[in-house]
C-alpha cells in the first residue's frame, strides 16, 4: 500500500528525498554528445562538453520550448537545434544569432558528478552534500564494474527495507543465524545497520565459518538519501562491497543499478585480482536478490503489525520522513509544518506506529 498521508516520504509515490541520483552510465556519454532523459518525472538534456565536463539543464529552450537534447554541443556550452540560440554550462544564454547578441534568459542547471563509473545528478536546490560511498572505502581508490539494472513493480523506499529485513534471512535465505542491527547516524543524509550477532553455533555451516570472524559475522548496511544503499559482507580477512542505486520512476515503481566496488589493488596482477573480486562480488548479490525477486513485483507495503524483529525497518521509515522532501515532476520543496514521525518498536511496552 503506497502512502496517503502528504505529510510522510516513506514509500509516497507523489515525492522524494533531496539527494543525489543515477542517471546513466559514464561510457554511454561521449564527448560533444548530447542526450534527454526523464529524472523523477522531469525533463532534461543532458550533454559532455569538448572538456569532458558533464552538463545537465531543464529539456526545453525558454524561446519556443525546443527540446535541447536535439541541438548540438558547442564547446561546454549547448546549442538549440530550431532558432540556433546557444547556452553555455551554467544554462545562460550567450548567443541568439538573429540579434546578433544574446538575451537575459537561462536554463535552469545541476549539479552533475561522476563516481563509481555512473554520472549522478544532485537533485534539490541546497548545496549538494555528499555523494554516496561505502563507508569502508571512503578514502580508498576503487576498481568497479556495473552490474544488474532492473526495474520492479514497488517504491525505492519498499525495496530498500529488504536488506535490512532481519527475518527474511532466516525464512527465505535460510540463514542459520539470527541478524540484530545497530543503527547509526553517519550524516543528516546517510544511516547505517550493521549485525551485532555472532550466533549460530548449532549450525554447522556457522561453526565451519566461525574461525574466519573475530566477532560477529561482517554485514553492514548504508542508505543514503532513502534511495541507494551500499552492503559490505564477507569474512575478516575479504570484504565484498556492492552498491544498488534507485530511483522512482512513473507509477511509484522502481529503476535500479547494481555497482560492484572492490579497492584497488597495485600493478597487473592486482588488476587480475580484481576482476576476479569483482566477478565473485556479482556471485553474492545474485545470490542475495534471487530468493527475493518475486516479492518485490507483487508486494503492497503495508506495516500494520510491526515485530521486535522489524526494528531496523522502523527506524528507517523514520530517517526517510526526517528528510528534506521534492514533488514528482516539479522537484519543488515540499512544506508542511510537522513531519509524521512513526516510533520505534519497544520490547517492554510493545509496538506502535
């Protein structure tokens, strides 16, 4: 069931969280290339000028509505393809060649960056704060490959709870351990969960592993921006690290990309290494997201009867409605003057939302 109070980001097809978002992969777009994509139900050309830089303005020309992605890029700056009148990367017009001079008018413009092989847009009109990373690797330079996209038929929000699902590793992963996440703020933006378990012992696949884990067994969650989330797993001695970006696309549903990420390693024989890191990576989350897949097409969320087990997921409910929200289509700000904070589970007096 998707969300009907207006004043609650958690799985509301009608807005999203401020934040950075996926828009296709770095290779997909050549120098002097211009393309259009459609963001959260807006509009827009995106290019890469002569200098490599990526560009990303509102789709139409302030002169007649044109769409820009069939103009031509000059220099870092676009050209509109039907009155020839050129922008440059912040989105002002510098050129209108039937005046022989240009008019005060512009594009609205965003912020673009490039990471993990992906260009993202910062959607929202504060300054952008962080792009999202793997809290482990956040100094280190790292190797990556794309992985799976996919769409399902459920809110980015929906999807996200999954892997924080503490029960659903043991009903349909048949995971012989029982998981219990910590929470933790890392910034406004940005939780994490991590297990704090060890566990298991009449298991004897858990015993079998056991020597390979000083403490409990290695899986820790981070969200950011209730639409990307980043897992690290593994034994001590070899994390594996997996990203899976989302966005909203129409009807509340989900377009995803999976990134495998590994730290890189020196030389030639490192590079071979990584692939091989990389390859195996890809092993475990589809692994992971194959027991899971037929849920997430028919599901309709509706938290009714939380449980002790559901903690984890409460609280994320909670972080995604703390955060600054836009509408669908306009990415304006959404305002209301108080925010529906749902609680989280207590074990001495029970559950409430």
């Amino acid at each position: 069931m998707v969300s009907t109070n207006p004043q609650s980001n958690f799985n509301n097809p009608t807005q999203f969280i401020e934040g950075w978002y996926w828009t296709l992969p770095s290779k997909k777009l050549k120098n002097g290339k211009v393309k259009a994509i459609t963001l959260l139900g807006r509009n827009l050309a995106i290019y890469r000028g002569v200098s490599g830089q990526v560009v990303a303005i509102d789709a139409y020309c302030p002169h007649m509505g044109a769409h820009l992605a069939e103009g031509k890029v000059e220099g870092d700056g676009i050209r509109c393809f039907f009155h020839n009148w050129k922008y440059d990367s912040r989105g002002i017009c510098v050129d209108v060649p039937s005046l022989g001079k240009p008019l005060p008018v512009c594009i609205k413009s965003w912020h673009t960056a490039e990471k993990y092989g992906m260009i993202w847009i910062w959607v929202g009109e504060e300054k952008p704060s962080l792009l999202p990373f793997v809290p482990e690797l956040e100094q280190a330079d790292c190797d990556y490959i794309l992985g799976t996209r996919f769409v399902k038929n459920c809110h980015p929000n929906v999807l996200l709870i999954n892997a924080i699902d503490a029960h659903h590793f043991n009903t349909v992963h048949n995971l012989p351990l029982e998981i219990v996440f910590d929470s933790q703020n890392l910034n406004p933006n940005a939780i994490t969960f991590s297990n704090t378990t060890r566990g298991g012992d009449d298991s004897w696949l858990i015993r079998l592993i056991r020597p390979l884990y000083r403490n409990e067994v290695t899986y820790s969650m981070c969200y950011w921006y209730g639409s990307t989330g980043t897992v690290m797993l593994g034994p001590d001695f070899l994390h594996f690290y997996i990203m899976f970006t989302l966005r909203m696309i129409e009807g509340g549903k989900t377009e995803g990309q999976t990134i495998l990420v590994t730290p890189k390693r020196p030389g030639f024989w490192g590079w071979v290494l990584n692939r091989g890191l990389l390859w195996l990576t890809q092993q475990v989350g589809n692994y992971f997201a194959k027991g899971d897949t037929q849920v997430f097409q028919t599901i309709q969320f509706d938290l009714k009867t939380p449980t002790k087990a559901d903690q984890s997921i409460l609280e994320f409910i909670q972080h995604v409605n703390h955060q600054k929200s836009l509408t669908w289509g306009t990415w304006h700000s959404v305002n209301y003057p108080n925010i529906q904070i749902l609680s989280t589970p207590s074990p001495e007096h029970g559950f409430k939302i």
